[in-house]
C-alpha cells in the first residue's frame, strides 16, 4: 500500500527529485548507517547523493518523516517485482527520476539480454575504430558484417585507406562464418574492448569526482573524504591524486605563476594567501617585481582578519583561473600533467 499524505506536504515531496529523498533519508541515518550504505553505492552514485546532501537546506521534521514513510511504503510494496522488466522499471521509476531510471533500465537489460553486437552499435565510433585499427582485417570484416549498417559506414570512414579497402573487399567475398569463430571474436571483444571501455569510464568518474570535490568549500571537502576514506580508501586515493589545490601552487613554475598572478584579481589574490603557508607566500613574492609585492604584502596587512568562508572562497577562484590558463595552454600545472601522463603509460 502507498503512503499517503496531506495535499501541502504531497506538494513539497512531489518537489523533490530521487536524489533529494536519498540524501534526505541518508542525513537522518546515524553517521554509522550511511558509511555502511555508501559501501554499497558506485563512485557515481555517492557523488550525486553527496551533492544532493551538500544542497540540502534544514528540513522540516514533516518532510524527513514523510520521506522515510515513503522509503518504508516502497521497500514494502516492491515484493514480487524482482525478475520482470515491468517490475523493475516500476520500482526504479518510483525511487529516482525518470531518466535516471531508463538509463540503469536500459544497462541492466543490456548485460541480461543484449549481444555484445547489440552494445557495439551504441558505442562511441571513434573508440571503436581506434580499436579495430590494429586487428586483422578479416576480423574487422566480420565484426562490422555483424553490427549496424550505420555504425560501420562510420567506423569504415575513419579507418585508414588501404585498411578500409581490404576490409569492404573481405566482406564483399565473405563466407558463412564458423560459430567458433564468431564465439573467439566475441570474447576477445568482452575481454579487451569492453573491458577497456569500462577502465575509461570509471577514470572518467574519477575526475569528475576530483572536480566536485574542487569546487566544494574546504569544510564540506574535508567532511566528505574522510568518509569515502573509511568506507573506501582506494577510491579516496586516487580522487586525490586527481584534486588541484591551493597548496599544490607552490609546485609552479615561476613563469606559470607569474602568468597566474597577471590574471587574478589582486584583491581576491590577497584574501586567498590569508592564513596559508609563508612558502607559498614567498614563492608569491618572488614571481612579482618589488613595487607589487610591496602592495600585496600592505593589502594582506590592510586586511585584518578574514573569515574562513571568504578566504576559502578567493582560493577557489584562484584555482579555477589557473585552471582556466592551463587550458588554454597559457601556463603549466604539475598535478594535472602528472595525472594525465600516469593515464597515458604503456603497461607491459
């Protein structure tokens, strides 16, 4: 049975998307509770509930009941569900928006049902003609002779000449393919594309995380990683390895930092050096002529005491400007370099 509510409180629930009701139930758990959920979660999945969680306001006691209520109402009432399409789309409808709930509908009935010469049509062309690229041009043949017309006119376009040529010639005099072909062609898919598809993905999650994490204030970075740490530090490691903080500006160059400095806001510049370490401080000076980094030292006097909040907020700035010009390729940050050149490595 559904739970039901007065009409005023229906409409401030009906307001709330999936991820809201997740981090509304999960900030009324014991800490304990939700470190043992979050276990549970994929990495993309604990950033949009931590998201969710971070933007929620205070929350009339109505509204954290009536959530649980629904909660309990629809754990209740998905018995029998399990193992029907229907069932699952029903409840996952239920728990998240809708095109949350198609887009693990649709994975779920990929893997259960799909070939992988079903998935093969719905990848990107570009990773899939890279990969191809270095197989047998018989094995090139059969694959694009088995998935959409229009996937491999587009793979075709972006294989070089010669190799385009031969593969159309080979399927032009193709044969009927033995099984234990196709079978041995399919598992190496599985095991080298696929796979491969998938370690991309989650770097890709990784660095969206880093991002977040970026953007948040310090005490709301801080409250987070150290509960991905207890729940998995391997994950917390590596999103670190990813971040780019303020500290991390020391690493600069001079010149980089130089080219920062020009860019920024002098104001924000000294609110953001508030309460840091005399290193950076110095390493600041050093990179400015004597004239600036007088007036920067007088503007950090000036300035008296800041809130965290304010400093905290001219640091991201900061970061996001440095960002921005290494981007534009106009300056050099050591940490994303190294990250990009540890993605990059050949492994033997």
């Amino acid at each position: 049975m559904s739970a039901t509510f007065p009409p005023h409180l229906q409409q401030k629930l009906d307001k709330l998307s999936g991820k809201d009701r997740a981090a509304i139930l999960m900030l009324s758990l014991p800490e304990k509770i939700t470190s043992e959920i979050f276990k549970f979660l994929e990495l993309y999945e604990i950033r949009d509930v931590s998201l969710a969680m971070l933007r929620a306001k205070q929350m009339d006691i109505d509204i954290i009941k009536a959530v649980s209520i629904m909660f309990v109402s629809q754990l209740s009432s998905a018995k029998g569900m399990i193992g029907s399409t229907e069932g699952v789309k029903r409840l996952l409808t239920k728990l998240l928006p809708k095109d949350q709930a198609d887009t693990i509908l649709e994975e779920v009935k990929g893997t259960a049902g799909r070939t992988v010469w079903d998935r093969l049509g719905n990848v990107n062309v570009e990773s899939l003609a890279s990969y191809l690229n270095n197989e047998y041009p018989q094995t090139i043949a059969v694959i694009l002779s088995k998935i959409p017309s229009s996937s491999s006119a587009k793979v075709l376009a972006r294989l070089e000449d010669d190799l385009s040529n031969d593969v159309i010639n080979r399927m032009l005099d193709m044969d009927a393919v033995k099984k234990e072909v196709i079978d041995d062609i399919e598992k190496n898919l599985k095991l080298e594309f696929m796979s491969s598809l998938s370690r991309t993905y989650k770097q890709d999650s990784y660095s969206n995380i880093a991002e977040i994490f970026n953007a948040m204030d310090r005490t709301a970075e801080t409250r987070l990683m150290k509960n991905l740490e207890k729940t998995n530090d391997a994950h917390a490691k590596k999103i670190k390895n990813l971040m780019f903080t303020f500290e991390d500006l020391k690493k600069m160059d001079d010149q980089s930092l130089q080219t920062l400095i020009r860019s920024v806001d002098k104001n924000q510049l000294a609110i953001s050096l508030k309460g840091v370490d005399d290193v950076i401080k110095e390493q600041f000076f050093a990179c400015m002529t004597e004239r600036a980094g007088k007036l920067l030292h007088d503007e950090l006097e000036q300035l008296g005491p800041v809130r965290l909040k304010a400093v905290e907020e001219a640091q991201m700035q900061v970061i996001s400007k440095a960002k921005e010009l290494a981007e534009a390729n106009a300056l050099f940050l050591p940490n994303l370099a190294d990250a990009e050149d540890s993605n990059n490595k050949l492994i033997e």
